[in-house]
C-alpha cells in the first residue's frame, strides 16, 4: 500500500479574503480615506520649532496663520476645516495672485481671526464660535510668538517650515506630513508630495538630453516679492528654469546655495545679456515707467539686449504671493519648457496644464482667472518693440 503523500495546502477563496481584508484595515488605520470616520483621540507631535505638544487627533477645526499657511491645507484638501480666516483673505493685498483662493472664493466669508503674515489676535480667536482645536502657524519667528499665543488662547500652536520646490523641499515635504499627521491625513500628503515628484520628474525627462548649446540663457524679471517690482528683482534658484535645465544667468556657480530673491544691478543684466526674459506679470501693477516691461522698453541700456531685439520676452504667472504658488511654479515650468523647447512640449497646452495642476491641487481652476487680472498676458509673448 502506497504511502499517502503530504501535500501543501494552498490558501483558498476563504483565506485570501481574510488575508485581504486584514491588509486593508491596517491600511485604513493607518491612512485613513476621506470622509471616513474616525475616533478623536490626543496625541503627542513635535512641530518645526521641536516643542511637544499635545493635539486632538483628527483635528476637525483650524486656523492657519502666516504667508502660505492656508495654501497648504488647500493643497490637502482640508480647507473645509477652517473656522476664521486672516486678513489676506478678506481683502487682498497689492499683489493679489493667489490660485488656492481663487479656487476658493468661500474663504472670504469667514470670520476674521488677525492680521496677515502672522499677526495673530488671540482676542478675536477666543471669541470664534466653533473654536479652532489646532492653529498651524508658518514663520512663526514673525508676528506673534506661537507659545505666547497658545498660553493666550489655550490652544495648540503647530509651527511649520514653509520651504520650497528646490533646495528646501524636505522642510516643505515635513510640513505637509506634519499637518496632515494632525489632520489624520496622511494619504492626502503622500499623494500630494508624490505629485510634486512626478510633475517635477516629467520636466525634468523632457528637457534632460537637450544639448547643451540649445539651451538659451534666460533672466527672470520683474519677480514679485511682497508687491511688485521692477526688472531688477531676480530669482537666482528660479524653479521653471532648474526643472527644465535652463541656465539661469543670475544662478551662482555649485555648489554654493542660491539666494531665494535678489535685486541685480542694471548694468549686470546688461553685462548678462540673456537670449531670453522672462517676466512676473505681477510687475504690470506697478506705474507707467516703474514695471519691467515699460523699463525694456523705454531705457537705453536694454534696447540692444539680445532678447529684446530678438523678441524673446514672455510672460509667467507671479509665483510668489503670500509666500511662493507652488502650482504656479508648476505651470510656469510648462510654459518655459513649451517656449523654449516647443518640440519636447508639443503636446502641452500650458494653460490647460495649470488648470489641471489647479483643480489637483487647490479643487478648482484659477489661471483663467488670473489671467484676466494681467491683461491676457500671462503665458504670451510680450511684444517690447
């Protein structure tokens, strides 16, 4: 008699579907979906400034105080949250270019909780009703003193570190995943950093083999920095131009660490003469004679610049406005790449682009909008002769 062989037993339809289902709660456990309901509970965070603090876990009620602030709980699509606004929300400022508020234009009908950039007034937050359970706070060094303002109103005080798209991003990543760890959502930020990758990623794998000598020089002008400015006002770390491998003639040699913002001199932009400008349509809100495009055109030291005889001077979205757009860097990135290496973005419609970008990031479109603020001129080329 044959001795009966042992053989493995396979999972069946009964085991893969526990197996299955036990992977998806601790999934959901630890991500958990949008609108899901979850169990309040307190929990301990270190916030950008290292202090300890104790917070409602999901925070359900915010407020978001100092530049940026509400753009990034835009961004993880928590703005439903809000109780009470800053004062940028209600009124605006000189340089109004925001596309998470024009993408929400609700915002402006809540209660006023302070003053912009910071200026907190813990009197008007202990007056909210509902209260806020959480105030996230960016630049906290600026306006109030964020333990000041939680001993005053006897509510946690989240600093974060805005950063940015280049040599900053991981304080910019870490703010994202601290306000969503509040939030209880985690899934959001994850998507969202994965987001910026593969945007990032994409410009990158366009313009990554164009040789070297294709690549024109270029000068951002005109950028706005709290307002309006004039040709001078540069970005040596220009993110459209980093993503599209463009050389940025304001950016220092490697491996130094390049300013966020700088004011050049005439005579060096001159000295520079770039193939191609670039200007912050945001400078049009300055005076005949004082914005970027007046200056190329009417002072002598600029008419023989290769660009302006060339005609190669285009328009871009302001990429800061309370603090940078993110989503407007995105789509600038577009719109360069498309003007200087129309092969390699053939299949971009750039405006297209930014209202995609927009609705992904802020739930609505915006850049039409904008555009209507800048006479059209965003995203065109600006005729100088």
């Amino acid at each position: 008699m044959r001795a009966a062989r042992h053989q493995k037993k396979k999972p069946g339809a009964a085991g893969l579907a526990v197996f299955g289902a036990a992977l998806w709660a601790l999934w959901a456990a630890l991500f958990p979906a949008p609108g899901q309901p979850q169990t309040r509970t307190e929990r301990s965070i270190t916030d950008a400034l290292g202090r300890q603090l104790s917070v409602p876990h999901p925070a359900e009620r915010v407020i978001c105080s100092g530049a940026g602030c509400l753009r990034l709980l835009t961004y993880l699509g928590a703005q439903e949250r809000i109780v009470a606004v800053d004062s940028i929300e209600l009124r605006g400022s000189p340089l109004d270019a925001r596309p998470y508020a024009i993408a929400n234009p609700r915002f402006k009908s809540y209660p006023l909780f302070g003053e912009f950039r910071g200026h907190d007034n813990p009197e008007l937050i202990a007056a909210l009703d509902p209260q806020p359970q959480v105030i996230f706070k960016t630049f906290a060094g600026r306006g109030g003193d964020p333990d000041q303002l939680q001993t005053k109103t006897g509510i946690p005080v989240v600093a974060l570190e805005y950063g940015n798209l280049t040599y900053a991003r991981k304080d910019l990543n870490r703010s994202l995943r601290l306000m969503a760890d509040v939030l209880g959502q985690k899934w959001r930020a994850e998507t969202v950093i994965a987001f910026f990758d593969q945007v990032i990623g994409d410009l990158q794998e366009r313009t990554r083999k164009i040789p070297r000598d294709q690549r024109p020089s270029s000068y951002i002008g005109g950028l706005g920095q709290s307002g309006p400015h004039g040709l001078q006002s540069t970005d040596p770390a220009f993110a459209p131009f980093v993503f599209t491998h463009t050389p940025n003639v304001v950016a220092p040699p490697a491996p130094q660490t390049p300013l966020a913002h700088a004011t050049v001199a005439k005579e060096q932009i001159v000295f520079w003469d770039p193939e191609v400008i670039f200007l912050d349509v945001s400078t049009l809100r300055l005076g005949a004679g004082a914005n970027a495009r007046d200056q190329l055109q009417t002072e002598p030291a600029y008419q023989g610049l290769q660009a302006v005889r060339a005609g190669r001077v285009y328009g871009l979205f302001p990429s800061n406005s309370y603090n940078q757009n993110f989503e407007v860097i995105f789509a600038n990135a577009y719109y360069v790449g498309k003007a200087l290496y129309p092969q390699r973005f053939e299949d971009v419609d750039p405006i297209a682009k930014a209202e995609e970008i927009s609705v992904f990031l802020n739930g609505g479109p915006a850049f039409e909008a904008l555009n209507k603020q800048f006479d059209g001129l965003g995203f065109s080329r600006i005729p100088i002769r």
